[in-house]
C-alpha cells in the first residue's frame, strides 16, 4: 500500500529525503497558520478551518474529479448527465453482463452461481469469520478510546435528524425487509424440519433448549456482527467527509491510506465495485421482499398465484414508485417513507404482543437476551470446522472444492481398507451416522450467506448511515448504529420467532405422538402429523387449520409468517394486509436507498445528480432482481443467497483495508506524532494504477515523476524474476555496504525464490502434484524474508506502518514491494545521532 505523504512528498524528487520533520507543537495543529509539513495530504481542508463544502456546486466537487473522467452534459439549459464515466461503465458492464446472462441462460448461471458460492465457502469461512470479529473489537476499542468524542463535522455541528427518524431510517434501510421475511421461518428451520435438521451451536438437553438454540442463532444473524461492516464503512467516511470535506463516495474513505491513488482508476474501481455489491446485496433482500408480498396477497386473494411471474410484475411495480420516491430527495422522500414503514412494523409488533400471550413473549425476550449475550463469544468464532471436513471424507466429488483436498483420493483409501473389515457391506459410515454432526452445508446455507449478505449491503448501508449522522460523534454512531437497532430488531426476532415455535407445539402436541418428533434431530412426521406437500389435509389438521394453527415445520417457508397471523380471529385480515405493506414500503425505501446511493457513487459524490441517472440505476436494479428470481426459479433463495456470497468476498478484503485508512484517518485528524513526523517511500507500491505518477485530480499540478515508466516497468520485471536483486541492494544500504549481511539476505531470498519455482515447476507431472505445496512453502519463506526486509527499511527510514501492512502487501504483491525497496536503497539513510525532533539538514 501508499503510505503517507507529507511535505516531503510533495517537493520535487530531487530535494526529497527520508528524514523525518520536526513534530508538530501541540495546537498548532488545530491552529489556521501550521506549517507546511502539517499537511499530510494536500486535500484535507478541515471543517473548522474551512466551513462546509457545497458539492451540489460543480465546481467544487471537480476539485476532487479528474476531468479526463468527468461527463457533463446539458441540453436546453436542462442538466442531462453529470458522472464519472469510467465509474459508471465499469459497474454497468458488470450488473447488465450479469442480467444478460441470467436471462439468457439461467440454468447455467445458477450451476455457475451455486458453485461459487459452496468454493468461497469452503474456502474463506475463516475469513468470513475472523473478520467481522476483529472489525467488531476495533470499532469498540475505537469508541471508548479518545477518538470517540469527534464529532463529525464541525465541533459545534448539531445533527441534521433527530434521534427518531435517525433511528427509523438507520433501521430501514439496515434490515427492514428481511426481518419480515426470516422472522418467523429462521428460527423455525434452526427448530423443526421434516427431514433430520441436526444443529449443535449451544449445549442442549432438551427440546426447550433446542428452541432457544433456534432464537439464540437467529439473533446472531442479526446482531452484532452484522452490524459492523455497517459502522465501519460509516465510521470511515464520516470521519473524511465531514471532518476533512470530502465528497461523500467511498473512494474518499481510502484517501488516508491511498493518497491520490483514489482519482486513478484503483478509486473508479472502488466505487464501481461498492456500486455492484449494492446493488447484488438489496436485490437479494428485494428478491427476499418480493417473495412475502405475494405470499400476502395470496392470503388476501386466493386468485393471486404465487409465481415467479407475478413477482417480477411486482417487482417493476414498486421500483417505479422507489424511482418517484428517489426524485423526491431524502428529507421529503426516504425519510418520510421510513418514518412511516417503522410506525406501522412497531404497530404490528405491539399488536401481536397484547393479542397473545403477553408475558410469554416478554419472558422469551429477557432469556433469550442473555443467552446471546453468553454465547456470542463461543459461536461467533465457530468455523464448522470438524463438520466441514464432510466434504472431503464422504467423496463429495461435486461437493468438495476445498483447495489442497485429497477428496476422492482419500475416500477410495477409505473405501479400500472398510472393504477389508468384517462390515464391509454397511460401506463407509458419514460423520452424521457416526459422530451426530449437523450438515456440513450449514455454513454455506446461513452463517456465510449472511455475512456475505451484510457485506455486499456495507456500502450501501454504510454511506446511507454516514449520510444521515453528520453532527454526531464517533461514540455516538457507533453505540447508536450497533445499539439501538438491535434491541429493536431482537425484540421482533424473538416476538415473531417465539410465536412460531409455539404455533408448532401446538400441532405436535394436538396431532402427533412421541415417535413423530425426533427433537435431538429436529426432525418431525409430517405424514403423520396429516400434512401432504405443505397443506393440511388430515381431518385433524384441518380442525386446527381452522382455529388459526398449523404445523410450520411442514408448511412453505412464504406461509410461515402469515400462519401466525391467522388465531387472532376477527384481526388476522387487517394483520396480514399490514405485513403486506410493511414489506411493500420496506421494499421501496430499501430499493429507493439502493438507487439513491449508487447513483451518487457513479457520479462522484455529487449530492443530487440530474434525474436520467436517477431512473437509469432504480432501472438497473430492477432488472437485476428479475434476472436473479428468473435464474432460480422455483428455487430463487439459492440464486440470491449464491450472489450475495459471491460479492461479499471481495468486499470483505476491502472492508480490511478500509479499517487499516480508518485508523490512520484518525491519528490525521488528531495530529498525532507517530504519523505527521514519518516520512514517506521514495515510490508507492500500488502507483502502477497511475502509470507510476500519482498525482492530484488536477492534472495540470502533476509533476514529472523521478524515475521513468520505463525504469519502473524494469524493476517490477526484476521483482517477479529476481527478487534476490532488489533484496541485496536493500541489505547493503540497510548494512552499511556489501557485507556478509547482504550477501546472505540475497543468498536466503534467491534459495526461497527457486525452490519456489521448481517444486511448482515439476508438480505438474503425474503423481506429482503434492510438491507444488512444497513449493508454496517456500513462497512463504520468500514472503517472511521480504515482509522482515521491508520492517528494518521502514523503521530505518522513518516511515510510518506495521508488521500486518508489510505482510499482506509482500504476500499479494511481492514484485511491487521489492521493488519499491530497491529504489528506497537509493535514499540516503537518517544519521543515527539525529534526533526525531532535529533531522538532519539537506543542503538541496
């Protein structure tokens, strides 16, 4: 990655050194005459200092627009476009390359679709995992430490909304739809199903425990850890675009670690990318939404079928009034919109309440509350671990996609030697039979599709949230954001979850036996229970059909949350027709929110971009969902759930990198030492993006970079040939000439670097293909000895960063890195009598 520029970054190559400057003196930073070196980054203009920044004033936002990228077209006197054209195509080609082939060939795409979800699965539910608990623990650290009391945005800003219709729309346009749509059936697939549905998150020994393990998992679905990527992504450009007036689009939340790197096209790629993995993510809850609303108008009108056909209709009928809605603006349109949406879910939430048994649903509240809060640690680092190793022990083979497996190889082993045994005929026993494991599926069916779900929201969300909470502090964000949606959101989980699960009982005990249900297996007779696909039809379960009650395990997923409805006789109409229209606006202010945030994503930050564009992204939008729910047909949940996994991946390796220009965007705005007195690489490891010369948006303030394209070009070809070149000539200068040192550090480098290739190289040949591992041992060797090289020439050099920047940069780009070492070999080194706060002095 780019590190920092300061003043020294920003003199002519020639007079440039590695020494650091002198710390700034306290208040001075704050103060309007600083000195130059100050200035990290040309860009910054603080609030304080500056007043606000008017982007809906052209000219101002093309202080941060290349204008080589900038289309602006009016006619009559009438603004036509206003966009960052290499932006909006990159996004365009990706969202309707997709819808083109979804329609085209939808069988495919969902094969292809299926099957990069259960590869990203298998193989990143580590990552999936580790990260949002380490993004969770960071925003904490970040909220109770110092930074918490910024303000975003001047520091006597009051907020632009109030606490409740900040609330409401934080809330809407964060899960709205798809608590409708999982707050009955979630916990009810977690509890009962009519097949054996095994699940062990938290000790059981009894079915009233295997009830609170389907609450409990349901609400870390929708906790904490969902929340996060949310309140990073906010955090992060509030913290720029308020406090340092920047436009609000998410290549400026990079600006800190990137620099100028964000006008390039690494920034049009962030933004394309966040525009595409917004729009995957509301599809999947638009497809998710769509889905409730015409399973509601069934229950209200029979002669309403539930199809695919009839969902897309809906589909196009509520993007055209989100597109109304969007052209409206946020005060008038997405605020009132969510204000609303939320007083109609809390009127339905507060009815069922008091229409049921009251005391129940609260004592369900409190005691599932605390079992979260108890078992959040354990399950929210589980992995599946042993359950996943299904794949590669029951011989999967269109199944297993782990990389490294031995997948069938090891089962033939298996099967050969159970061949010999004297139960040679019962086979090879799965790890179900054997060691009562749950499905090895589970991670790939829920956990990582919801993470993957948020994820691919984050964007979306995340600018929405920074949008509506300029004047609030850090703290203040973070506790709300995290907070107070959850309390909220559980209380309805736990109401709408609590009511199934004793919708359920009631069937079991009225209709079945002890041998119909398996509660270890959460596995019910539905034959037996007089349900035949999903209807009543036993003269039994039609009496109880008739009083309100089914059994939920044996109906479809979309009557689920209507069944719930129906006991409380002479109310169940205007209760269903409620939850109909609380999807239907959750619908519109999800799809309006989407639009709104992509539409100010491809035109740069600009506020309020002219209406064609406006209409062109809800379009977009529309189409996408209608090619997803035609992709899966009748099984549309896999193709939403396989897209939302897919596009979270690269998102989540984003969201990494963008707490790491978090952090530094901190320590910035508080002129902290460490980072204003460091110094800067003598070339950027990523300004490849740039053609080697990174510069501001103004084009006309470039200046000639040091070292040519040329030159460049050639020291990268070396780093991908001979790493062990750059390395010496970095040890030398790091060791005071070509001593021992050195020539070991070369010698070490170059051993990695060809064992590397050559067990690569030869695993190509039958049987072989375990020593390419071997090889990839060696590459981490190389990695290790690069990733210690560039720790001594930045600590020497002043440069400010850390040992996990180092690592992952040398892991993903080792040429970029050992080149930008041996051009920083070139720079001469601080003496080692000069004091931090008295550097050297440069005669140039």
């Amino acid at each position: 990655h780019q590190h920092n520029r300061n003043a020294l970054s920003n003199l002519p190559h020639h007079t440039r050194q590695s020494t650091p400057p002198p710390p700034p003196q306290g208040p001075l930073c704050h103060q309007h005459a600083r000195p130059p070196f100050i200035m990290v980054f040309e860009d910054i203009r603080r609030a304080d200092e500056h007043g606000d920044t008017d982007f809906t004033d052209e000219k101002e936002l093309m202080r941060f627009v290349r204008a080589s990228r900038w289309v602006s077209v009016d006619i009559g006197g009438y603004r036509l476009l206003r966009l960052n054209w290499v932006t909006t195509l990159m996004a365009s080609i990706v969202l309707w390359g997709f819808t083109i082939a979804a329609l085209m060939e939808p069988v495919e795409v969902l094969a292809e679709a299926k099957m990069w979800q259960s590869w990203v699965t298998q193989n990143f539910t580590w990552l999936y995992i580790g990260s949002q608990n380490v993004w969770a623990l960071f925003l904490l650290y970040i909220c109770f430490s110092k930074y918490g009391a910024l303000r975003l945005g001047r520091s006597d800003e009051k907020p632009e909304f109030n606490d409740i219709s900040w609330f409401a729309m934080l809330f809407s346009c964060g899960i709205g739809v798809g608590i409708y749509y999982w707050g009955v059936s979630e916990p009810m697939y977690y509890y009962r199903a009519g097949y054996s549905n095994a699940l062990w998150k938290i000790p059981m020994n009894n079915d009233d425990d295997r009830a609170q393990q389907a609450i409990f998992t349901t609400l870390f679905h929708w906790g904490l850890h969902g929340w996060v990527v949310y309140i990073v992504v906010a955090v992060a450009l509030s913290v720029v675009c308020y406090r340092w007036n920047m436009p609000l689009t998410m290549r400026s939340a990079f600006y800190p670690l990137l620099g100028n790197l964000i006008y390039s096209p690494l920034g049009d790629f962030i933004d394309a990318l966040s525009i595409a993995c917004t729009t995957f993510g509301v599809c999947t809850s638009l497809g998710f939404g769509v889905s409730s609303i015409n399973n509601g108008l069934h229950k209200l009108n029979s002669s309403i079928e539930v199809t695919v056909d009839n969902q897309i209709i809906i589909i196009w009928v509520i993007t055209i009034i989100a597109t109304v809605s969007i052209t409206m603006g946020l005060k008038s349109g997405i605020q009132t919109l969510a204000n609303v949406t939320f007083a109609i879910g809390l009127f339905l939430l507060f009815a069922l309440m008091f229409l049921d048994n009251t005391w129940y649903l609260l004592n369900s509240y409190v005691q599932s509350t605390g079992h979260y809060f108890q078992w959040i640690v354990q399950v929210g680092f589980q992995c599946d671990t042993f359950q996943q190793l299904q794949y590669e022990l029951q011989n999967s083979k269109d199944k297993n996609l782990l990389w490294g497996s031995s997948g069938s190889k090891l089962f033939d082993n298996m099967k050969a030697a159970n061949a010999l045994t004297e139960h040679a005929s019962a086979g090879v026993l799965t790890e179900a039979a054997l060691y009562d494991s749950h499905a090895a599926e589970f991670m790939d069916w829920w956990t990582v599709f919801y993470w993957g779900w948020w994820i691919s929201w984050a964007p979306f969300v995340g600018m929405f949230i920074a949008r509506i909470s300029r004047g609030r502090t850090i703290r203040q964000l973070i506790l709300g954001g995290f907070f107070a949606p959850i309390v909220f959101s559980f209380l309805w989980l736990v109401v709408f979850g609590s009511l199934g699960i004793k919708m359920q009982r009631v069937a079991e005990l009225a209709l079945g036996t002890v041998d119909d249900v398996n509660w270890r297996h959460g596995q019910v007779n539905c034959a037996n229970l007089g349900y035949t696909v999903g209807q009543p039809t036993s003269a039994a379960a039609l009496a109880l059909a008739a009083e309100g009650y089914y059994a939920l395990a044996c109906r479809d997923h979309g009557d689920r949350v209507f069944d719930v409805m129906e006991p409380y006789k002479a109310v169940s109409t205007l209760l269903i027709f409620l939850v109909v229209v609380g999807v239907s606006l959750y619908f519109i202010t999800s799809s309006d929110s989407g639009s709104y945030v992509d539409d100010v994503l491809a035109a740069q930050g600009l506020p309020n971009p002219p209406l064609i564009q406006k209409i062109f992204w809800a379009f977009t939008e529309g189409a996408v969902a209608t090619a997803l729910l035609k992709t899966g047909g009748d099984d549309a949940l896999a193709a939403l759930r396989a897209v939302s996994i897919c596009s979270g991946l690269p998102y989540t390796i984003a969201l990494c990198v963008l707490c790491t220009s978090l952090w530094r965007a901190l320590k910035i705005d508080q002129c902290e030492d460490d980072i204003m007195r460091a110094a800067s690489w003598s070339t950027d490891s990523l300004d490849i993006f740039d053609l080697f010369n990174p510069g501001p948006a103004d084009l006309s303030a470039f200046k000639t970079p040091r070292y040519s394209p040329a030159a460049r070009i050639a020291s990268l070809v070396k780093g991908v040939f001979a790493p062990f070149i750059a390395v010496h000539a970095a040890s030398k200068s790091l060791h005071g000439g070509d001593g021992v040192r050195a020539k070991l550090d070369a010698a070490l480098v170059s051993v990695w670097f060809a064992l590397w290739i050559v067990f690569v190289g030869v695993s190509g040949g039958d049987g072989l293909g375990e020593w390419a591992y071997i090889g990839w041992a060696f590459y981490m060797f190389l990695v290790f000895h690069i990733t210690y090289m560039r720790v001594q020439m930045r600590q020497a050099h002043g440069i400010y960063g850390n040992v996990l920047e180092d690592f992952f940069g040398c892991l993903v780009m080792y040429p970029n890195i050992v080149s930008q070492l041996e051009y920083q070999a070139e720079e001469p080194m601080p003496n080692a009598d000069t004091s931090p706060a008295e550097p050297k002095k440069n005669n140039a």
